[in-house]
C-alpha cells in the first residue's frame, strides 16, 4: 500500500488525533509521517497491519467471486443495453434519442420505483429495429459475462416491447439466438431463452405472443412474466401459463418484487412455476417460506436492483442472508445490469459487502444457480463438482 493512501486512511482513523501526528507532504505526493512517542509507534504499527489484512481480505473475496463458476437466471436482455450501444444504434437506425451524451442518460438513472424505471427502460429498447441490433445487444451482455466466469444464462426477452413497434418477432429472435449459439462455439456458454409476457397488456395479448413464438418453439425454453406487478396479479394469466405447459416450455414468473406474498402463491398455484423470479416479499408470510424451502423453489434475487428501485434502502438492509439462512435456494443475478449499475460480479461484491457474506455464502449462492437452473442434471453436478473443488482449494491454501 503508498504511504499517501495509508496516511489518508489514518486521518479517519479515531486512534489519532491532529495534534498526535505531523504530516508532511513532499513534491505534493509522498508523504513523511512523524509519530512522537513509541507507544504511538506501536499504534501507527497495529493500524498499518490491520488496514493491510482488511485489504488482503478484500482482494481474496474479489478473486474469489471472480474465480467462481456462476449462472444467471434473471437477466433481461434488453435491460443489458449500455448507453454506448444505445448511442451507436440510434445513429445506426436513425432514431431520436431525448439526451445528447451517454453520461446525460447515465444521470436520467435515477428511480423511485419500478415503474419509474420501466418507462426509461422501454423508452431505451427503441433503439433496437434490426436482427444485427439484437445480435449486437446480446453479444456485448454475454462476452462481458464470459469475463466474469459466468458459465450459463437464462436469458428472458420482452417480445411485445419489439412487436408493438413494429418489430417482427423473427427478428428479434433471430438476433438473440445467433449470439447465443456463438457464446455457445467461442465460450463453451451453455444458455436458454424466456420469453416473457408483459403483465400490464393483456392475456389475449400474451395468447397472441404465445402463438407467434411456437414457430420458434425449437429455440424457447420456458416462459415468464414481467413488467408492472402491482395491479397485475399472476392468476390474469392462469390459461396462457397452462397452453405454454402443453407446449412443454418451462415457467416462471416475477412475483414479490413491489407486489404481495399473494401474487407468490398466485404464481406457484395458479401458474405453476418451477422458480420464481425476485419473491424477496415471501419474508413477510411463514407459511410460504416454508412451502418454498419444503419444495426447495428457486428465487432469482437481484440485489443491485432491489437497492435502485427502492425494494431495500440500503444493501445493508437487504433480507438476502435473512432468506439464505432460512432454507430457501435464493440465487444472485443483475436483472436490469445497464440501468441498476453492475453485472453478476457486482451484484455478488455489493451483496457480500453489504451483508457480510463468507465464502461459503457466496459458494452456496453460486451452487444454488446452477441448481436452479433448467440445465440437464448431469451438467449442474458438473458445474457444483467445480465450485466444491475451488472451495476445497481455498481452505487448503488459507
Ligand atoms: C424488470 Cl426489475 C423488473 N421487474 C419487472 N419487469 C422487468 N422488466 C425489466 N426489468
Ligand atoms: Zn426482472
């Protein structure tokens, strides 16, 4: 560590006073330290050692969530559109965007709720009108997750947000699968997609979708449901949910982010949903935790995201670890990553920092993706054999 960095550490530090230390400051860069007496030595000296072993630990938890092999199962593909590609596409398309420079968009990120984020985020998916735009979209999200040892994704797509602009389902499709297939060549990235409805139109707008999926039945693995929650319960959609069961897709749904436990057992009972997509609300009702911990049902929680549209003040508060050490298969994944400041890696550091998480935690939470995820089971005990093989190595190393 430099000396400038430790003694500007220091000066927060309640051991010292102003009158304790002289600090001198040399060629404004490098710093002299005069401590006058050795008791204070002694101090300066346990300090010093405490902020390196707090640094040291940082850096091993960073390497460790790094290093972990993770899936993302909540993960909108249009919410992974980074104001630089925004830019580049509304010149490509020539479409009309109301800011003029990508850090005036980064500033409009400011949300209350998740309606307010929703109008930004529908009003930025403009941008995207041809195959090579949702190719591109998709291709930047999954070689920035390649990075991140991101290992297999579930990824949903908002089709009706694309069709009622205009947009054939084809070539919103057709984009997205193509950068899959070619994470899936030059990665060795293992994927499904999710259409998802949107709960705010409506179920004859969501049988409509349905059926101009099944053409592409081939390259759909389940389906899901987003947007609006409050006022939208999950049972408005009970018989587009079952003819997506006959159709053999798997199915999920956004329930518990801003709406009630209620729309949770609406989700499992009247949708029947494998996992459920947030559910961070199921706290609030025992009788549920205990369903979802008896049945061991996925929730896709999104940290960052809960943090930016208010579902929790501060990560501090978040009920993450209060789920964890409650039995249920809680999962960590970044949503929105483009609106709500950070992709799988961040929401894992924010999480662990904000509650504390050991490396077993985050080891747990990883494992439980893979579990979660709709991948044959042979590959998730391959993927749990390699997160228990690193933590075997962690414990023999530290
Ligand atoms: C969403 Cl955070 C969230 N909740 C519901 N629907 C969504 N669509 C995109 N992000
Ligand atoms: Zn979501």
């Amino acid at each position: 560590m430099k000396l400038t960095e430790l003694v500007s550490r220091l000066s927060c530090s309640s051991h010292y006073t102003i009158w304790e230390y002289i600090v001198k400051q040399k060629k404004g860069t490098s710093f002299a330290l005069y401590l006058r007496s050795s008791s204070m030595i002694k101090r300066f000296r346990d300090d010093v050692s405490q902020i390196q072993a707090s640094k040291q630990e940082r850096q091993m938890i960073e390497e460790f969530i790094k290093t972990l092999p993770k899936a993302e199962l909540h993960l909108h593909i249009e919410g992974s559109l980074e104001p630089e590609l925004m830019f580049e596409l509304s010149s490509r398309n020539k479409v009309d965007m109301p800011f003029v420079s990508v850090e005036e968009v980064r500033a409009a990120y400011e949300f209350s709720d998740l309606q307010s984020f929703l109008d930004i985020f529908y009003a930025g998916a403009g941008v995207l009108l041809q195959t090579q735009d949702f190719f591109d979209l998709t291709w930047a999200y999954l070689e920035k997750v390649n990075r991140e040892n991101v290992r297999h994704v579930e990824i949903f797509f908002d089709p009706q947000t694309h069709t009622d602009r205009g947009v054939p389902f084809r070539t919103v499709i057709t984009g997205i699968h193509k950068a899959l297939e070619e994470a899936r060549e030059e990665f060795g990235m293992t994927s499904y997609l999710i259409l998802c409805f949107l709960r705010h139109l409506s179920e004859k707008a969501a049988f409509a979708t349905l059926e101009e999926a099944l053409p592409f039945r081939g390259w759909i693995e389940g389906v899901g449901l987003d947007s609006s929650e409050v006022g939208f319960p999950p049972e408005i959609f009970e018989r587009v949910f079952t003819k997506a069961e006959e159709e053999g897709l798997r199915k999920v749904a956004h329930a518990g982010e801003e709406g009630p436990p209620e729309y949770i057992w609406q989700a499992l009972d009247s949708l029947g949903v494998s996992r459920i997509d947030h559910g961070v609300r199921c706290m609030e009702d025992q009788k549920l935790v205990k369903r979802l911990v008896k049945e061991q049902i996925p929730l896709t929680v999104c940290p960052l995201s809960n943090i930016k549209l208010k579902v929790f003040d501060r990560m501090e508060e978040h009920n993450l670890k209060k789920m964890l050490d409650a039995g249920l298969c809680v999962t960590i994944n970044s949503d929105d990553p483009a609106y709500f400041g950070g992709y799988m890696n961040e929401n894992f550091l924010a999480t662990q920092k904000g509650l504390n998480l050991s490396l077993e935690d985050l080891a747990e939470i990883a494992k439980n993706g893979f579990r979660a995820s709709f991948l044959p089971q042979e590959d998730i005990d391959s993927h749990l054999q390699s997160i228990d093989d690193m933590l075997a190595m962690q414990s023999t190393s530290g």
